[in-house]
C-alpha cells in the first residue's frame, strides 16, 4: 500500500494540518470500493509498457484488482525481463488499478483506460513512480504534483515556524500564513473537479471527498454538478460511483439544517469592544449574514463588494452582520482587518475558528459565505457573493 500511505500521509495528522482530509483518499475509494467491469460502449484496447530498472529478472508483477473494499484480485500478470514487462488487454471506460511486483515493497496506482500507457519504476519508491499516456492519467499527475506542492508550502511554514526566533508579532503572521495556505488545501480537490469537469479521475476525487467526515457539503453538491453528465453515465462503474456519492451528499447530516424558507438559527457573540451583538435584535429590512475571516483571501476581496452595498442600500433597510472565524490569539489581525476594509457594520467573533458555534448552525464548511434573511428573520437566499449578491439585494430593496 505504498501509493496509499504516500497519499494519504498527509491527511492522518489532523491536528497538524486539519485540511489535509482531501488528499487522494480517491486511491482509498478507487483501490478499496473497487471498480465492476462496465456495459457501455468505450471499450478499446490498451497497453502498459513498463520500464523497471534495478528489478530483478524474473520476478513476477500484478496489476490488482479490489472489489467491495475487501476483495483484491489480479487481473493480470507479467515477468520482468531485461528490466521491463507489459500488459495488454480490453477496457470499458477507466479503472483504477495497483501495480504491485514480487520482492518490492510498495505499489504504484495507474488508470487503466484504452490507449498506450507508460510507467517508469523507480524500485526504492514505487509509489512515486512516473505514469504517463493517456488523458486520467495525465490529470491524475496533475492533481498529485499541485497537492504536493501545496503541502510543502505548509510544511515550510511549519519549518520556519519551529526553528524561528521571531517575536509573538512575527509568529503570529506566520499562523496566519498557514490558516491561509490550510484553507486553500481545503479547497484544492473542489476547484481541481472544476477546472477537469471532464476527467473520470474527478469524479474518483468527488467520491474520496465525500467519504470524509465533515465534507463540505455546499462545495461537494456544486462539484457534483459541475461534472460533465457524460462522464457520470459513461460506464457501469461510473454510474456506480456516481450514486454513491449522490447518496453521501443527500444523507450528510448538515443538509436539512438550515434550508431557504426556514427561520434563520439566532446568535449572540462579542464585537470588538466585548459587547454582545444578538442577530434577533438587528431590525433591516433585509440582513446580510456574513462569515469571513481575516486569513481568507477571497473574503478580502469579496468585502469590497459588501461595503459597495451596504454605503447603497443602507438607507433603505440593509444590515450586515459578519461573523469572523478566527483563531483565539489573533483578534488584533481581526480588527486591522475590520478597519483597513472599512467594514462600518456588525462584526462579531467568538475567535473559535472553524469550531465557531454559529458556523456549525449556518452548516459553514468554506468561506466567504452569506445567507440574506428577510424582516422577519426567514432565510430567502444564501451563498451569493458579487454581481449575484448585488443583483438581489437590489431586488429586494428596490
């Protein structure tokens, strides 16, 4: 299990890097639910040339097969000879499969899919193997080499923060660094789905997401539907992965607790100055509840939108609310923060970072994140942001 343990190495140490769940826990799906053969009509001929330096002649290599998260099968065999080996065979669609060799520790994880595939074995860390040839197994790359390097940003930072002899001031940025680069690790696997809408290998991370407690549900629903519906009917074991999600996402638990046209749940929490600010108390016409965090980029860009409207609609009833996931040592980031992006409004926190109480009411699993409440406190819309954002709060106020 050397790929597994490579890839998913990352995402044990929650304590450390809390985001790092993410990782091609797909392999863990993908090698451990398995893939039934397919019924449809992609079916076409492939080759796996394998170049294995320093293998020994004569030892024998499996590509693995496992079904039903027990059952690991080979589905066929090869003799080193002079250094390399191949498999040939037919394939409906893509499948995962593990790439193990007699008297090497470890395996490689490849795409098996129609065409020409080329695999270079590197015997000391065959979990690192070079894949290459066809389109999965290109994005499959692509995904591992951008999710190490995202990683290693962390790990840098947890370096510098281990070894330095800055000042409080100084350690504290370099925290705030790292929320920052977690919770773009966080993100990775959502944008990568969209940015490779039509890879078979997305919808093998889509399923390795949500198979992870606490997913982020409104993230994972809009992955979903991002992907190309080709692809999720494209064979057997595709339509299978892709009701197993469908399953994962109506059944998460934070789906039904707070749904357009329910009575938004009502908070408490200190601004600034310590004073308790009370949801229910704020009476606008139409509320803006915002969460954000001062560590979050896409939250500092967005709030100039949010100033824009509340400086326009302010006089006609508008109040905004926003709730800062921050961490317990950095209020002094929050308030710069508050004053150097003018946010004139309500600003509360209760500096608990993602464990907040009012984020886990609002199912807040990514941020920046906004619910529009009406006079009486009804949510009538949520998770709008810019042009989309300011076009219903004009409706509802003009």
């Amino acid at each position: 299990m050397g790929e597994v343990i490579f890839l998913i190495y990352f995402c044990k140490n929650l304590k450390y890097l809390q985001m790092k769940t993410q990782i091609i826990s797909i392999l863990v799906i993908a090698l451990l639910f398995g893939c039934k053969p397919s019924t449809s009509n992609h079916e076409g001929e492939y080759e796996v040339f394998v170049k294995a330096e320093g293998v020994y002649d004569g030892l024998r290599a499996y590509l693995i097969k496992t079904e039903n998260g027990r059952n690991r099968k080979a589905t066929d065999t090869a003799i080193v000879f002079n250094g390399t080996f191949r498999f040939k065979g037919e394939i409906k669609g893509a499948e995962m499969r593990a790439l193990t060799i007699d008297g090497v520790r470890g395996q490689t994880s490849v795409f098996i899919e129609p065409g020409n595939i080329n695999i270079e074995i590197y015997k000391d860390s065959i979990h690192k193997s070079k894949v290459e040839g066809t389109y999965n197994n290109k994005v499959f790359n692509d995904y591992k080499n951008k999710y190490q390097e995202k990683t290693e940003a962390i790990e840098a930072v947890k370096a510098e923060f281990l070894s330095s002899e800055k000042d409080s001031e100084g350690l504290k940025a370099l925290q705030k660094k790292g929320d920052f680069l977690r919770a773009q690790l966080k993100n990775f696997g959502y944008e990568f789905i969209e940015e490779n809408n039509d890879s078979d290998f997305s919808l093998f991370i889509l399923e390795g997401l949500t198979g992870q407690k606490g997913f982020d549900l409104e993230l994972a629903t809009k992955a979903y539907e991002n992907i190309e519906e080709s692809i999720k009917t494209k064979n057997e074991t595709n339509q299978q992965i892709s009701n197993r999600i469908k399953e994962k996402i109506e059944s998460n638990p934070n789906k039904a607790k707070i749904k357009i046209g329910m009575k938004a749940p009502d908070f408490s929490a200190p601004n600034p100055e310590g004073e308790q600010i009370t949801l229910s108390k704020i009476k606008g016409k139409v509320t803006i509840v915002d969460f954000w965090a001062s560590w979050c980029k896409p939250c500092r860009i967005e709030n100039p939108n949010l100033v824009r409207l509340y400086d326009t609609y302010h006089s006609k009833g508008l109040e905004i609310i926003s709730v800062s996931l921050e961490r317990g040592d950095q209020k002094a980031f929050w308030i710069e923060a508050i004053k150097k992006d003018q946010l004139s409004w309500y600003n509360v926190s209760n500096l608990k970072f993602w464990q907040d109480p009012i984020a886990q009411a609002y199912s807040v699993n990514s941020i920046p994140a906004t619910f529009i409440l009406d006079e009486n406190g009804t949510l009538i819309a949520e998770r709008l942001r810019g042009a989309e954002l300011e076009a219903k709060i004009k409706s509802l106020l003009e």
